[in-house]
C-alpha cells in the first residue's frame, strides 16, 4: 500500500499526459497523477520545475512547528519569455502514505522565463523526507498538464 489515498477512489477532472489534456470531464486516478513526467513540452516549448519545500521551526513557531509550505519554479528551459497563455494553479506532495494537495498562489510576477508559486498550510511532515511534487499547468484556461519533481526533500528551518 504505497499511497493511502489510491485505496480510496480518488478521481479528478483532468487528464495526465505530457501532451495536455482538455477538461472535458476526462478522469483519472492518482496513480495515473503519479505517472507525470519530470520535463514537458507544450507548443515546442519545454519546462521543467525547481522546488523547495519546509517547515518552520523558529524560536518564535508552535512547539511542533509550522505546515510545511512550498515555493514553486517552473522554468522555460529556452530563457524566452515565459508564455502568457501558462499558468500553474495546483500541486500534490506524496509521501509514503499521505497526499497533500495545494491550490498554488502567485509568488511574484514571471521573471523572463520563470514563473513562481507558493503555497502553505501544509502538513506537519517529518523534516528530512523525501517526496515527490506534481504540479498543474494550465494552458489557455482549457487544458491541463502535469509536471513532476521527484525525490524532494521536506527541509527544517531553525
């Protein structure tokens, strides 16, 4: 049983291939989700994503910290403008046993060719861990991608 929430049938409004998928109720599964590659092509352009996950544990945080939280890069591996048609709008954190899924929010304006993200409220994970990261791209306001980060460690800050 490698994830808690595949026992359950957990299905989405989206599709999973590198290709993009229309949201046309088209469902799939997690482990379907799971399957997302780790760089994407989207009209000849390619992407790739960079991500720092952590939680808080300064003098100040509750006695078990803070929810992790996440800070997003998707990189448009050409150093071109990023494409004003792209945007990313979710992300799920697997570990071992558990899914966090995350609505991501706006970090700050694309930077030429990258486009950051944040989010929080997370769990209250082990630090030190390793997860895998898929996030969402929308393209045109109609179809979806998945981007996929594999073996991301959940960092401590003291």
């Amino acid at each position: 049983m490698k994830y808690f929430i595949s026992i359950i049938t957990f299905l989405f409004i989206i599709g999973c291939s590198g290709r993009g998928t229309s949201i046309t109720n088209q469902k799939i599964d997690i482990d379907e989700l799971i399957k997302s590659p780790t760089n994407l092509q989207i009209d000849s352009k390619n992407f790739s994503i960079s991500i720092y996950l952590w939680r808080d544990y300064m003098p100040i945080s509750p006695p078990l910290g803070h929810p992790m939280r996440a800070s997003i890069d998707i990189i448009a591996s050409d150093s071109l403008l990023f494409p004003k048609n792209i945007e990313a709008d979710k992300m799920w954190v697997f570990d071992s046993l558990e899914i966090w899924e995350s609505v991501l929010l706006k970090d700050t304006p694309p930077e030429d060719y990258i486009l950051s993200k944040r989010a929080s409220g997370g769990p209250l994970w082990e630090t030190g861990i390793f997860v895998d990261v898929v996030v969402r791209l929308v393209q045109d306001d109609s179809i979806y991608h998945y981007l996929k980060a594999e073996n991301i460690e959940i960092h401590r800050t003291d």
